[in-house]
C-alpha cells in the first residue's frame, strides 16, 4: 500500500488519515458511507507527499464531481477554521481538539470553570495562530503548563501535571469524603469525581440498603434505622444516656457497613480503578487499611455553623424527595455524631474541611487531594 502523507504550514509532516477526512466531510453534511467513498477517491488521486492546501483543494474537487458546488463551498468554509487535532506519541493517531475536554482537565488544578475554558481558549487560539494543526499530546499538556504557571503560578501548573500522570499511577486512587449527615457531602463528591475524571462513585448509604436486604432486622435492627437512630434500635445500650445512645449505636451501625465499604474499595483495587467513596460511615482512621494497596485520601466535611447546617435540610428539601422535618427532629443526634467525627479526625489528622463557601469547599479539596498524592506518590510534575 502506498504511503501518503499530509505537509502542515509549518512544516510538520504527518500521514494521511482517512478517519480524519471522514469526520469533517460529515460535518458538512454526507453520510458515513458516502464520506468514507470520497476519502477513498482522493487517497486514489495521490501518491506519496501533498501540502494541506493541496489536500484541500483536492477534496474540494472530488466532492464538487460527486455532490456539486454547494456541498464543495461548504466543505472549504469548514476547513477555513481548521480542525486542530491531537496525536499520541506514535502519530499514527488522531483525535479532535476539544477545549471542553482541555478545560475538565484543568478544573483538576482546582482553576474553576470559566477560567478553565478561558485557558484552553488561549491554547487553541495560540495553535492556530502558529499553524499548529497536529499537536503531540505530550507537546499539548506542556503547553498548558507553561500557559497555567504564566497565568496563575507554578503551583497550578503542577497540579495539572500531577493530575496528567495519575492516569499511568501504579495503584488506584481511592477519595473517601466523611461527614455528618446534611454536610454536602455528595455533591463534592460527584464535583470531584467530574473535575478528576474518575468515573466510579459510591454511597455508603447505598452500600448500607443493599446490606439491609441481605440482613434481616431481627438480626441487625441498627442497619435498618438511620445512623443517628441506630442506639435506640439495640436492646443493651437502652440504659446509657442519649449521647452515648448515638455514638455507640452510630458505631455499630458502621462497623456493620464497613463490610460493604471494603468489598467495594477492594473490587476498585482488584481492578486498578480510581473510586470516590461518599458517605458517613466512613470513620476517620478507615484510610489505614487499604494504604498499602492504594493511594487513599480521606477528607472529612464538616459545617459546624449550626444555623447553616439547618439550612441545608431545608434547601435539600426543595430538590429531593427528603422532607427536612426528621433532620431537624433529629439534629441534636445528628451534631453529636459529627463532633465525634471532628474529634476522631483530630485524632489521626484527616484533613477537616469546614463546608460554607461550596466553590471554596470545593477548590480545597482538590488541594487537599493534590498535596496528598504528591506526599503518597513522591511525583511533582
């Protein structure tokens, strides 16, 4: 098979893609079958080297004998803007330029959002304007850097170097987010999974229901209730005061749960697949018994404004099915355990983040996180 290969402005030699045409000829309009007889008519019409405004011309000709002039101008008007594309190491292949793409991997710096595409805005414009139409992955993401150190600082610029190379990281990275009940801890934790691409996310709750139906309520009444109700469900703790009531029946409730917690983190780990864990259950100290397997980050969430933490019940009402009468019922029980969550964070320094701000929140974790896997991994940049 003869070899044919495409000529960049600057200089830059690639081979011809086939897939490549196909995707803009389908953006003007023709079907994959027919995209794919004109990408095979043109390969037909050239052997060896061609310029890419020799390509373009002569694409524009096939598609004017095959499907007319306006078909043709509307493929020329597409090329006009330039398709930048990414190539693995080999450059043999090619992927689109996405800057919604480029910006996700940027908010992992803990940038946020609109500046994120603001960047990956300045990285495609400043391809473009250098005729860097074919860009090495590699060449992509030292670029970025480089435009992150100049814009917002060194420390940026390795965060998203880090967060390039946990892809190629030896062991999964497990982030487990604890916190009382009603601290918001969900939504940081599917913010995060987002922002760092990590695509398995688990409730500790929802471990829970899947145990109640393998458990039944005669044999562990305090996995049926919920985690600031577990004490009033065991027989043996009736006697002690309702304090102690909480935090004894909390605890048994999650040493029970830790069962589902460790099948679920130990699959990610069988696997090499990263995991974010939500859920109270998750007891400071827990991180110890996969650090040998994983790279694990715990965090715990607190809000320890308690007029702010009754808020949050009620602006959860407004988007949920959950009524915020038996949280504030239970609110008393449900502080207690968080201050037995702080105490126990203290203990075995987990780090503690206070949730008011959630852009705030959110943008500490990640550094949190970061920190944390540089201290775990020994890898900067």
């Amino acid at each position: 098979m003869a070899k044919r290969f495409v000529v960049e402005s600057s200089g830059e030699k690639f081979p011809f893609s086939r897939g490549v045409l196909v995707r803009s000829l389908t953006k003007v309009g023709l079907s994959v079958e027919d995209a794919y007889r004109v990408a095979d008519l043109v390969a037909q019409k050239f052997k060896g080297t061609i310029t890419t405004e020799e390509l373009i011309e002569l694409v524009y000709k096939v598609l004017k004998s095959q499907f007319g002039k306006k078909v043709a101008n509307r493929y020329k008007r597409l090329v006009k803007e330039r398709e930048v594309l990414v190539c693995e190491e080999c450059g043999k292949s090619f992927s689109p330029f996405s800057r919604g793409i480029l910006a996700s991997s940027i908010r992992s710096a803990g940038v946020d959002i609109k500046e994120a595409y603001e960047i990956a805005k300045e990285v495609y414009d400043y391809l473009v304007k250098r005729g860097l139409f074919r860009i090495k992955r590699s060449e992509l993401r030292e670029l970025t850097a480089k435009l992150l150190k100049k814009k917002l600082g060194e420390e940026f610029a390795q965060r998203y170097l880090l967060w390039r190379k946990a892809k190629r990281f030896d062991k999964p990275i497990i982030i487990l987010i604890g916190g009382a009940t009603g601290v918001g801890k969900s939504r940081l934790s599917a913010e995060l999974a987002g922002i760092l691409e990590i695509n398995r996310i688990a409730s500790t709750d929802s471990i829970r229901e899947v145990m109640r139906k393998m458990v039944s309520e005669e044999l562990s009444p305090s996995l049926h209730v919920s985690s600031y109700r577990a004490g009033d469900e065991i027989p043996y703790l009736k006697e002690l005061p309702k304090e102690e009531r909480v935090i004894y029946g909390f605890l048994d409730q999650s040493e029970k749960v830790l069962t589902g917690i460790e099948a679920v983190i130990n699959r990610a780990i069988k696997e090499n697949v990263s995991l974010v864990v939500e859920g109270i259950h998750l007891i400071p100290g827990i991180a110890n018994k996969f650090k040998n397997k994983a790279y694990v980050v715990h965090i715990l969430l607190t809000t320890l404004d308690e007029e702010m933490h009754k808020s949050r019940f009620k602006s959860r009402e407004r988007s949920s099915q959950r009524t915020s009468k038996k949280y504030l019922k239970n609110f008393k029980a449900i502080r207690r355990i968080q201050d037995f969550l702080y105490q126990k964070a203290k203990e075995t320094n987990t780090p503690v983040i206070e949730n008011i701000d959630f852009d705030q929140t959110r943008d500490k974790a990640l550094e949190v996180i970061t920190d944390r896997l540089v201290e775990l991994t020994g890898v900067k940049a």
